[in-house]
C-alpha cells in the first residue's frame, strides 16, 4: 500500500523516537519532589457531586514532575470521579476545592484546553468513533496541540513515520491504524490504542483509569511496557486501579488509597502488596465499604 493511502481520513497515529530508552531507566529516576520541584498536580479540599450525591469529600493530593501515583481503592470509593473531573468532564459538579495543574486553575479551562496543555486521560471503557479514522483522530490532535504552543504542524508523512515509532511501544498491528477509532476492536486492543494515543500524543499529565480492566496477562505486559517506556522526569502518571497486579509492571512512587471519597492512606508501593494480602477492611469501615460510584 502506498504510504499516502495510510493517511486518508480513515485512519492515523503518531509517536517520537527513543521512548523505549526510557522504561529500563525509570526505576531509577529521582523524582521531580527530590530535586525541589513544585508540584505538576496539586488538588486541595476536592469536594465532588454527581448525581445529586456527593461522591468526593475532600480530597488532598499532590503529584510531581516524573512522579507515578497509584491510586488504589474498593469499588465505589470515587476512583473514577476523580479522573473524570480532572479530564473536564461537566457533568461532575466541583462543590468545593481547587485544583491547579503547572500553576494554573485547571477547573476552569474546557476539556480540550486541558488536552492542549498536556493533560491526557485513557479510558476505563473506550469509546468506539464509527466514521473517524484511528490516524486521522491522532494527527488532528496532535496537530491542535503543536498549534496552541506554537510549533509547526506535522505534515502527513512526518506524521505517518512518527506514528509507525510509536505503535511499536505496545505492538499495535498496522492494520487497526487504516479502522475507525477503536471500532470492532478487542479491550486488549482498545487499551493499547489508548497508550499508543499517549505516546503520539506525550503528555505532562497521564490519568489512567484502570487500564489494567480486561486485560489478560499477555495483553497487561503489553501495555504496561507501553506506560514504562513513556515514563520520564517530564511526565506524571495517575494511574487508577483496583488491584496490585498491574503495580508488579508499572512501579508507582507512591500508592494512595481511595475509599468512600477520602483518601485514607498514602505509602509506597509495599502499601500496595499489603492491600494484595489484607484487601482493604484493616483500614477501617469507611476503606471496606464498597457499592456502585454514582455516575450521569
């Protein structure tokens, strides 16, 4: 096929070179908060209704530049309310709190002028787009971004060379570049179009809304090659999840836990493996009671 049939609207993607270099180092990375840094995320008193119910009740968190935070917790703790707020979803109702993101006021700026400053969300349930080319979405995001801060845009060959980088991070067969955004596509496959998207797109911020969800154990090493090897001083992760499993790939820096919309305890990752063996009742009541996170 030639090149230039690759980058119709009915498909693209995107990437940059010497990613991989970076996933063997990050173990070893000094984080943002020991070299005197100032926080990339700081979310202050966070307090969050959906649905008429209050589902955040104050939340305190910080994340600095290169830093991965985990945050674990049971069902219905406000995981997921958390990340959708974050990404501008508007249909969560911020009652109290703020939250700045590289100093400025992230909750009043629109859904894609978080995308344009670096903000990137992957989806616990990605969104099939029927019509809208997987390379075509990518390359119009990308290029949207470049413009905002000023850079030149990527014409569709630089684009096409960049995108063919990056979906080696997370072994994305060229074929689902050429469909609609994750149409007929597999959850392992929606999952590694997500952090192809992240690594096409290389962001400050990455909210991972348990990517880990659906995942067999080929498809999780996959994917989490994919999130080491963009890890970098530049970059911070929230990475939401409900087990531990996907920490044995992706090491957090730090482990929070989430339960009945407060966070009720924050270590490392040996917190983690504490609550792989003990769940979540030894922290208390409010940790071990689960239920359904209200949702629009």
């Amino acid at each position: 096929m030639d090149d230039r049939q690759w980058l119709l609207p009915a498909g693209l993607q995107g990437a940059a070179d010497g990613v991989c270099r970076r996933g063997a180092e990050a173990a070893q990375r000094e984080s943002g908060r020991e070299r005197g840094m100032k926080p990339l995320l700081s979310i202050k008193g966070l307090h969050v209704r959906v649905a008429g119910r209050e589902v955040l009740k104050g939340i305190d968190l910080e994340l600095m530049p290169g830093e991965v935070h985990a945050i674990m917790g049971p069902n219905g703790s406000g995981k997921s309310t958390l990340s959708q707020v974050l990404s501008g979803r508007e249909t969560y109702e911020v009652t109290k709190g703020e939250v700045l993101f590289d100093g400025k006021d992230l909750l009043s700026m629109q859904p894609e002028d978080r995308a344009h400053a670096g903000v990137f969300m992957a989806f616990q349930y990605p969104v099939e787009i029927p019509g809208v080319g997987n390379l075509h979405f990518l390359r119009t995001a990308l290029n949207a971004r470049r413009r905002t801060e000023g850079k030149e845009e990527l014409d569709a060959m630089d684009f096409l060379q960049l995108a063919r980088e990056k979906s080696k991070l997370v072994q994305l067969d060229q074929a689902f570049m050429q469909r609609s955004v994750n149409e007929g596509f597999s959850g392992g496959e929606k999952k590694r179009n997500e952090i192809f998207q992240m690594a096409v797109l290389e962001p400050k911020l990455a909210i991972l809304d348990e990517t880990d969800s659906g995942l067999d154990i080929d498809a999780l090493r996959i994917v989490s090659g994919g999130i080491n090897a963009l890890r970098s001083p530049e970059r911070s992760m929230l990475v939401i999840t409900h087990y531990q499993r996907l920490l044995e790939y992706v090491v957090p820096d730090k482990v929070s836990v989430l339960a009945a919309g407060k966070i009720v305890r924050t270590g490392g990752r040996e917190l983690a493996l504490e609550l792989e063996k003990k769940g979540y009742a030894w922290l208390g009541q409010g940790a071990a009671a689960g239920g359904k996170e209200a949702r629009p």
